[in-house]
C-alpha cells in the first residue's frame, strides 16, 4: 500500500495528467466518470482516481481491459481506493 501523498496528481511518485474525485460516489457513478474524463484524454495520458466504493476494485479493471487501457497502479488506505490509468 502506498502513502497518500500531498499532491493530488501524484501516485508513487507518477505524475497523473487528471485527477478524478469519486469519494462518496456508488456504482455505477465512477466508472461513469471515467468514461467522460477517458473520451476528452488523449492515448498515453493519465489518470488518477480516488474512490470510496468497493465495487471499484472489480469495475476498473473490468474497465481497463474492456477498453483496452492500462491499469498501472492501484492501492487502498483507510477506506480509500486509488487507481493510476493510462489510455492506450
């Protein structure tokens, strides 16, 4: 498990190009927000989401590999699910 680090941009010390708030938000929601912040990035960008919702930990990378984008890092610290993405 990683630290959270005081930049909301950064995940082990990989910088995201946009971060994605979706505490407190519940299935469906996350991923629906991933699909609007995936349609505007360009291949190769970055995304860092941060998650309160356990479904999270099946419906990203569910997400990730129906799309074809990769998941690089995930983690969970006190309740809270944080993912590192890239678009292909």
């Amino acid at each position: 498990m990683s630290n959270n680090d005081s930049d909301s941009h950064t995940f082990d010390n990989t910088h995201a190009d946009i971060s994605v708030d979706a505490c407190g938000l519940f299935c469906p929601e996350p991923v629906m927000l991933l699909h609007n912040k995936f349609r505007d990035m360009q291949a190769g960008d970055t995304l860092l989401m941060t998650a309160t919702d356990p479904s999270t930990t099946r419906d990203v990378p569910k997400f990730c590999l129906f799309l074809g984008h990769d998941l690089v890092a995930r983690d969970e610290q006190d309740g809270v699910y944080r993912y590192l993405l890239r678009k292909s």
